[in-house]
C-alpha cells in the first residue's frame, strides 16, 4: 500500500541513509558504502546544508559496482557538497500509486500535485517502467479515436491501441494541435480519457495548453502532467512513465480508452542524452546513446488492447525534428517504432493553414483497422484513398503550372489545381477551438472532390458517386 | 520462472553479483564456469549467459529486467550453454526469444511472476521395430496431430547403434521417453544449444526455387530453397507487409517467423491473420506450420539478441525432421542493436558506427545457417533466411545494410520512392539482386519453363530502358520521343502497374502462382510486340497510348491467383483492340 502524502515514496522507515557520497558530476552522484542497493531502484537524496535548493530530490540507480552506487539525480546536483549530502534507497524500482484520482489533477514532471489540490490517492501501487505486454495477449488495434480534426479523421485516422507521432519542424503549431487533439478527441460513446504529458515546455507554452485543457481536466477526464523548460530535465525521464503507468491502470483495469499524448518527444531524448554524456558511454548517432531506440520503444509500446479487456491505449507522441530533418535519430527511431505519422509542413504554415498537416506525405499504417463500414463509415476508406490520389495528382499539375504556366494547363488540370486549393481552405482549415464531427469532415470532403468529373474519381464504385451526388442535389 | 530455462544441477557452485549495469552483470566466485554457459541470478534465477571471463571475475549478460538486482545476490551455474527445448508443440505456437511459451505466459511479462506449465500428451507412431541398428538422424516415429504436418522424432546426432526399446503407438506425456537407442533415452522434445548449428552429413548445391508468390520477386529477383535473402528498407516502405506475404503464401514447409525488436501490434496482427488462414495444402490453418517467435521492441534486450539464433534452430529441428523451413527474420538491425547496445555497455572498442567489431562475422555466421542439405537422416531438406533490415535514416551505407549484402544470396531493395508512389511491394528492379537466378534458370528450363530465363531478361532490360527513357522524358517531354521509345515508356508503364505491383489485400493478388507470373508477362509482352508492329506499320504512337489498357493492368487483381486462363483471355481482348488500330 502507499502511503498518504508520499509521492513519490518518501523513504522508507526501514532503510539506511548513507553519507559516503564520492563523487557528483553532472546529474551523476556516486556513494561508496553501500549494501544491498539493486540497480534501477529508486532513491532519495537530501542534504543538511542550509539553502542549498531543491529538498529532497530524487534519483535512479544507474549501476552497482561492489559498495558503489551510480545515481541520476532527477533535479540535478546543484548545491550539493560531498559532505553534506545524504542519499536513501527505497529497496525497489519506483512505483507510483495508480487509480481514477489522477484525473481533473495537474501535476509536475515527477507526479506531485501543482494545482493547490490534496496528495493523489491510488487504488494500489504500480512500477513506473511497467512490465512489456505479452504480444501473445495483445488484439490488434481497431476503431477510431475521432480527433474532431478533419485532416487527421478523414485521412490519418487515429486507431484505438495504436501509437501515431505527429512530426514537426520549430515554428509549427504542432503544441497547439495536441492540446486541440487532446482537449476534444472522443471514442464515441465509450468511456475515454486523455493524459498530456508536457516535457521541456516553456511557461507561455504550458499555460497555453493549460487554458486549452481547462474545460475536459474539470470535467475529470484528463491529467496533465507539466514538466516546463525550465524544471529539472532529468525529471523528463519519469514525466512519460509516468503518464503510462497511470493510462495502463485506467485502460486495462477501468475499461477506458486512453489517449496518452507526449509532448515533445525531442526534448525527452535530450535528457537521455545528457545522463549518457555525462556517463561517459559510447555515443551512437548524433551522440544519442545507442540504445535510444529500446528507450523510446519501451515507451511507445506500451499501447495496445488486450485480449478480453474493452479499455485501451493509444499514444500520440509530439516530436520537433530539428532543422526540420526527419532522419534525425529521433523522428526516425521513432518513424521505426510508431505505426505511421501525421507530418506538419512548414509550407502549408505559410499559406496560412491550421493544422499544417501534409496529408501525402502522413499516413496511419493501422487506418484499415480504424475505418470504413462499422468503424466509421461505409465510403470513408475509398473516400479518402481517392482524395488522396488527387491530391498526388494535384501537387505534379502544381509542378508542371511552375515551368510552363497555369494558362498553359488543359481543363482537367486546371480543376486540379482549383481542387487542390480547395481542399486545403474546405477541408484542412479550421478554427483551433472548432471540433467537427466525421459527418461534417467526410461530407466536406465529397464537396472538395467533387470539384473534379466523375470520370476523374476512379478509385471510388461508381454507386458511390452517383448516391453522393443525389444526395447533394 | 519457467523450468526449459531455470532448473539447475543441485549443488552447483554458488557465486555472488558484484557488477550490475542494465543486462550487464559482473559476478565472482563461480569457479570452473564456462563462456555461453547459463548462470541463474539473485533470488529470482534471472538467466544470464556468461560472456567473459577475466580472472575470478565473469561477464554475463541478462536475459530479463535487472532492476532490484544487487551486489551481494547470490548466482547459480545451470552447467549448460544457452539451449531451446525443441518438442511438438512448436507448431501454432508463440514463444519468446528463449523459446519459452508465450502461451503459457502472463499477460504482463513480470520476470518475478510464475508461468504456468502445461501438461501435454501426444500421439505416438513407432515406425521402427526394437533390435533394429539406427544411426544418427533416422526417424524413430512421429506424431501425427502436432500441427500442418508430421512431426518427426529422430536418433540425436552422435548417436547410433541398437534400438533397445521404442513405444508401442499411443498416447504418451510430453516428457515421456518414447525410444531409447544404444542407452540414450528418446523423448518428444531434445534440447540444442542456439548458438550451435545443428549438423549435417553434408551440403548441396542444386538448385530448385522457394516460390513466395509475390510476382516481383519470383520473376525477377528469386531465390532458391537454402539460400538467403536480405530485405533492407526505411520505415513506410512495406517491409514488414512484404515479409508476412511471403510467410503466408512461400512454398516452403514450415515457417519460423521471428519478430525481433519489432512491434507488439505487429505480432498481434500476424497471429490474427495467420490464425484466419486456412491452408491450401492441408485444409487446416496456417498457423499449425508456423512458429511465431515474438520478442517485441520493450521486452528485455539481450533476449532479442538470441531470438534470432532460437528461430535458426527451431528451423534446423524442423529441416533435420526432411522438411524446408524458412526463417523470416524482422528485423536484424534490431539484433545488431543490442549486440552494440551490449558491446558498448561492457566497454568493447566500438568499430563501425559504434557496433562491435566482431558484427560482420556475426552476420555472415548467422546466414551460413541457411542451405540445403543431406540430413545426418539421410534426406534432402533445407534451412532458408529471410532477414530485414532496417538502415537508420534510410541510410544504406550504415553497417548492417552494408554487411548484409556481402553475405545474402538475394538482395530485396525496398525503396523508398516506390512506397511513396503506393507501389508496392516497392522492391527496386535497380539495386536488388539474385545470385540464384542464372542456376534456377537451368532449373526452370528441365522442368517446363524453357521461356524463364529469356522472360527474366527481357523483363530487366525493359524496365531499365524505361527508367532511362522516362528521366529524358521528364527533360524533353515524352511527346518529343520517338515512337518505339515511346512503346518502351508504355512498356515501362504496363510491366510496373499491371505485374510488379501486387495487392497485398485482395483475395485474387494477394499472392500469385508462378504460372499466372509468366502469363501476366508474357501478356504484356504480346501486347508489346503488336505496338512495336504497329509503329513499324507507321501507326502514331499517341493513338496507341490512349488504348485503354486496364483490362491488362487489372488483371493481376481479377482473376484468381492461378488464373492463367482469365490472363490469357485479357490477352486475346488486348490484341483485338490493338489489331483495331491497323
């Protein structure tokens, strides 16, 4: 059981502390002494000096060598002195209490309560690493998370238990999507609940999401966890443990459906960079330590649905590719790890579009499993290949009009071209409080495309076409 | 903890952890311990391979999650290298990189938590008589209800001599003896250390394709029953698509398909399919001549690291037994990176790009496990590899990539290009190879394809020439060709969408015998030829392109996969059309 007002868990009353500290360098603190001290377990450091900042602070075993112990100290070790500093083992890996008390709660990197509320009770404890999921135990994902964002339900459809990162570059309102996304997504009518886990955001940032995520945190379906450029960086390695340790309880004991969203992803990996620089281990690409990838999967992963259980996990991962390049460890590990992508372009920014999203080069690889006939509905899949096919098309008329001339182009073309801005102003575009509901979103759509001739809409069956037009008469 | 990993010899010597650093751990005071053996750490018997020896002091490396494990926890030596325990119920089953049952797993893998053992019994079917004389690898009898096909109970290599006793038929417990040759004791199951290549009287070289129903391949880049073929590919180009068509439709008789550091959906979606699948050769489910070894991205490391040397094996038990396996290995980057994951963490200088230097000979060792072979039974049989790569920013040039081409006899480029044009499977014609193709020609030429090599020849200069025609094209304008350049781009056009690109999801293309392959080609062909024909006879090429050529490109996807009349009768409807234009 855990206690009261302790998260995370004050020290035990049963454990040492020792004193033998040997070394601090970086976030790195090294005690010679030591007995018994298992590698990955959790700890508490503190200090009997006066005013030397933040008390007590909170760490990870890294390794245990003999009586030595390897500490990542999460808030960092400014202030601390050799001899002044004490550090106690909790005896086990860091487990956080888990339950429905989570939601309508605001919380800092480390889990603790900023909103002025009482300590966050738990229906029982749970590690924050989690245990992996028995792939044998796991069932496919399949049917929609509906953002109410119609660039991302029409053609990037959000599936229940998948993981879909959106890849930004700086610049991109890729923050304000996520809290859209997070403030208004619904799984129908079933039980649903978001978790936003903020990392390495600025204040203006985090306040911005925090007015957008007001409304749904008050209703008690959302936590908010806000680790902010500013706090220590180290805590960014628990922020996202966090956050799906306590969607992991509420999806697969709770029966809900929870959307995890993980923002961003690039400075998380920053953080795990610097405990590796500052470990001396052998940097892989870009110096991200070269087991970047098994870091990031044992977080993506754990979405999914269970075989017999109704509830689920779905992980929206936020990252900014730096300097816009997407073969930068970071989005590519995770482009290998995540089932698809939702891609924000800079130049469709430039036109003035929200939410940029490149639907050609976006894709959510599980969109079979999402949509179509009892998903959604019966044409959104031929619906949406085909928009797609003519936006492909589109984009190689655009090119060809930038050589020879949009006078020179045939009729067909010219529709192309008229298609392809209506497309982004009809279809993309919308207000960043607005939710449309997929009705609306795939009725939009019908109208865009229908701006070219039936003869063009090949991928659609012709009864398709002919009902929608009867329809719309 | 299950027993095929954790149960060790009473009495053995116990040492202590001193050293823990993730999956790698430092003990002392196990004497007399050898490198690959299993040691079982803390209190929990956590398995851990021994991979240095320095003095008192001795490397392993962690097969579960070592958190909580301290300096001062006692080890155990199990006196045994790292070993599968190889029995029935492979077949349909779902197991981990140690081959231990995810079946019989919890739904959270808590390395503390007990998997419950379950007790199996098999039907038994002598097929010696006791006093006989066997040598290693005969075949002492078999179950006949293990899964998709007979499974087959041998002398173990290195033994032979008198058949003391065998079984009468009947059913008997999974860890019942059924035979004993010579004082060794028989059972279903035998165990084999991974690591180790299971012996052979000898390897052969004739040559007799592994069809995998996927036209681009099979036409072009195929690959022969023991060979090996890599599959390096950028995330969204279709690689794991690709891979699990091959496992669903391929020839070969029993599948080992090991997910390795990949995703959890993933493996779920296989299970699904392949659980859906009936089999067009015994009318029962696919999924019984499949063993899926799953060890996703988020479970411990270095069990990712064996997970592929465990699908080898499970595949060598199977082709011993006469049959021809296959593994499909996705993906092998993952492996490299938890061999540099590992190597890092203990210090190793690092070569290329950080991974070990001893990386090349690993891949290369990992691929000469694959061939055909005499059986030490005395029968031909053979292991195939099927390995994924998955290059960091879709770099090729990064080791694995690199290495991995040195060492396939086939080479499947997946490009990048071609993914995003929605061609799929988006194997490049440019940058694949096949060093089995000249020998399979022979091979197709005695056995009623003579047509096979000049098809395949005709087929890489066209869609080369077309590559060639359609960058000028994109200069000048294609209007600007000449007329049979032209026919060559339309060619290009044909052969791309209407035989390399295959429906992954549809019924009818899904997979596609070699039979309808060579009349889809030969279709195009035909057609091809009338256009030259008519370009000769001064007809404008314009005309000819806007034929409507989709009874040709749809083909593929309506008439059945061994449809090589609805193909031919395209074939006859195309021709008129063109004949029209006389």
């Amino acid at each position: 059981m855990t206690e009261p007002d302790a998260f995370p868990r004050a020290p035990r009353s049963l454990s040492v502390q020792y004193s033998g500290v040997a070394e601090l360098r970086g976030p790195l603190l090294v005690v010679r002494g030591v007995s018994g001290v298992g590698w990955d377990e959790f700890a508490t450091v503190g200090t009997t000096a006066e005013g030397a900042g933040p008390a007590p602070r909170h760490g990870v075993v890294l390794e245990v060598d003999r009586d030595l112990a390897v500490v990542q100290v999460l808030e960092g070790t400014e202030g601390l002195a050799l001899d002044s500093t004490w550090i106690s083992f909790s005896g086990e890996p860091l487990r956080i209490p888990v339950g429905p008390d989570w939601l309508g709660r605001t919380c800092n990197g480390r889990g603790d309560p900023i909103d002025g509320g009482p300590p966050i009770f738990g229906v029982h404890d749970a590690p924050v690493a989690g245990y992996p999921l028995n792939p044998g135990r796991r069932d496919p994902p399949a049917d929609p998370v509906l953002t109410g964002i119609s660039a991302i339900d029409a053609f990037t459809t959000l599936v229940r238990g998948q993981k879909l990162p959106v890849f930004s570059s700086a610049g991109l309102p890729h923050l304000e999507l996520a809290a859209q996304i997070a403030a208004q997504s619904t799984a129908g009518v079933e039980p649903f609940c978001v978790i936003f886990a903020g990392m390495g955001l600025t204040h203006a940032d985090a306040d911005a999401v925090r007015a957008t995520l007001d409304e749904r945190s008050a209703a008690g379906e959302l936590l908010l966890l806000v680790n902010t450029a500013d706090d220590p960086v180290l805590e960014r390695i628990l922020t996202p443990r966090i956050a799906l340790t306590v969607a992991e309880h509420l999806a697969f004991e709770l029966d809900r459906h929870v959307l995890v969203v993980l923002a961003d992803m690039t400075s998380y990996a920053e953080a795990l960079r610097e405990v590796s620089a500052a470990r001396g281990e052998m940097p892989g690409r870009r110096t991200y330590p070269g087991y970047l990838y098994s870091d990031l999967a044992s977080l993506y992963e754990r979405c999914g649905r269970i075989r017999g259980k109704t509830g689920s996990v779905t992980v929206l991962p936020v990252l900014t590719m730096p300097a816009g390049d997407i073969t930068h460890p970071v989005p590519d590990l995770t482009g290998y790890i995540t089932e698809g992508q939702i891609v924000l372009s800079a130049d469709v920014h430039a036109r003035g579009i929200y939410p940029p999203v490149d639907p050609l080069a976006s894709l959510s690889r599980l969109m079979r499993r999402g949509a179509g006939p009892g998903r959604t509905r019966k044409d959104h899949l031929d619906l949406a290949a085909q928009t797609l096919a003519a936006l492909a098309r589109a984009r190689q008329v655009r090119e060809l009009a930038e050589i020879v001339g949009a006078s020179a182009l045939n009729a067909t073309d010219q529709l192309y071209l008229h298609f392809a801005a209506d497309f982004e102003q009809r279809l993309v575009d919308q207000l960043r409080g607005e939710r449309r509901d997929l009705d609306q979103t795939l009725d939009r759509c019908w109208d865009v495309l229908t701006v070219l001739p039936a003869r063009e809409l090949t991928m659609l069956p012709s009864g398709m076409v002919e009902a929608h037009t009867r329809k719309g008469r | 903890m299950d027993s095929r990993v954790a149960a060790g010899p009473a009495g053995a010597p116990a040492g202590r952890v001193i050293r823990v650093n993730g999956p790698l751990v430092e003990i002392e005071g196990l004497a007399g311990v050898a490198m690959s053996e299993l040691v079982g750490l803390g209190t929990q018997g956590l398995p851990a391979e021994v991979v240095a020896i320095r003095g008192r002091s001795v490397s392993v490396q962690a097969y579960e999650y070592t958190g909580g494990l301290a300096a001062g926890q006692p080890v155990t030596a199990w006196g045994r290298p790292l070993s599968a325990q190889l029995g029935p119920e492979l077949l349909g089953g779902i197991f981990d990189g140690l081959l231990r049952p995810l079946g019989a797993a919890p739904t959270w893998l808590d390395p503390s938590a007990r998997r419950s053992e379950t007790h199996r019994t098999w039907n038994w079917q002598p097929m010696l008589t006791e006093g006989v004389t066997v040598s290693e690898g005969a075949v002492l009898g078999a179950v006949p209800d293990a899964g998709g096909l007979d499974y087959r109970v041998l002398v173990p290599p290195g033994v032979s001599g008198r058949l003391d006793r065998i079984a009468a038929a009947g059913t008997y417990a999974a860890e019942d003896p059924v035979a004993a040759v010579a004082g060794c004791l028989v059972g279903f199951s035998t165990q084999w250390p991974v690591r180790r290549a299971r012996p052979v009287r000898e390897r052969i070289y004739t040559e007799e394709p592994l069809l995998t129903g996927q036209r681009v391949l099979d036409a072009l880049f195929p690959l022969a029953l023991g060979s090996s073929a890599g599959v390096p590919g950028g995330f969204g180009t279709g690689k794991t698509m690709l891979l699990q068509q091959i496992a669903k439709w391929c020839t070969a008789d029993v599948i080992v398909y090991v997910g390795c550091g990949e995703r959890g959906n993933e493996m779920a979606d296989v299970l699904t399919d392949l659980a859906d699948l009936v089999d067009p050769r015994t009318g029962r489910r696919l999924a019984e001549r499949t063993v899926i070894i799953a060890n996703t991205s988020n479970m411990p490391i270095m069990a990712r690291e064996t997970s592929i040397y465990t699908g080898v094996t499970v595949a060598e038990h199977f082709r011993d037994m006469g049959y021809h396996a296959i593994v499909i290995a996705d993906s092998t980057s993952r492996w490299a990176e938890a061999l540099r994951e590992f190597s890092s963490r203990s210090g190793a200088l690092p070569a290329e790009e950080g991974y070990p230097a001893a990386l090349p000979s690993a891949l290369a060792a990992f691929y000469e496990r694959a061939g055909r072979v005499v059986t030490l039974g005395g029968v031909e049989a053979s292991v195939t590899i099927i390995g994924a790569v998955s290059p960091p920013g879709g770099d090729v040039t990064e080791p694995v990539t690199a290495h991995t081409q040195r060492f396939v006899r086939a080479l499947w480029n997946l490009d990048h290009e071609l993914a995003y044009a929605r061609h799929y499977p988006a194997v490049a014609w440019s940058g694949s190879f096949s060093r089995d193709a000249e020998q399979l020609g022979v091979w197709y030429s005695r056995n009623g394809d003579p047509e096979w090599v000049g098809r395949r020849a005709r087929l890489t200069s066209l869609l080369a020439e077309a590559d060639r025609l359609g960058d000028l094209a994109d200069l000048v304008g294609a209007g600007s060709l000449p007329g049979h350049e032209r026919v060559v781009l339309l060619a290009g056009r044909l052969l791309r969408e209407g035989v390399l690109q295959q429906n992954g999801l549809s019924a009818n293309d899904a997979h596609c015998s070699a039979e309808k392959t060579a009349a889809l080609i030969d279709t195009v062909f035909a057609v091809l030829d009338d256009c030259e024909s008519l370009i000769d006879d001064g007809v404008a090429a314009a005309e000819i392109e806007e034929i409507d050529y989709s009874p040709l490109m749809r083909a593929a996807q309506e008439t059945p996969p061994d449809g090589v009349d609805g193909v031919a009768e395209r074939r006859e409807r195309m021709l008129a059309v063109l004949a029209g234009l006389r």
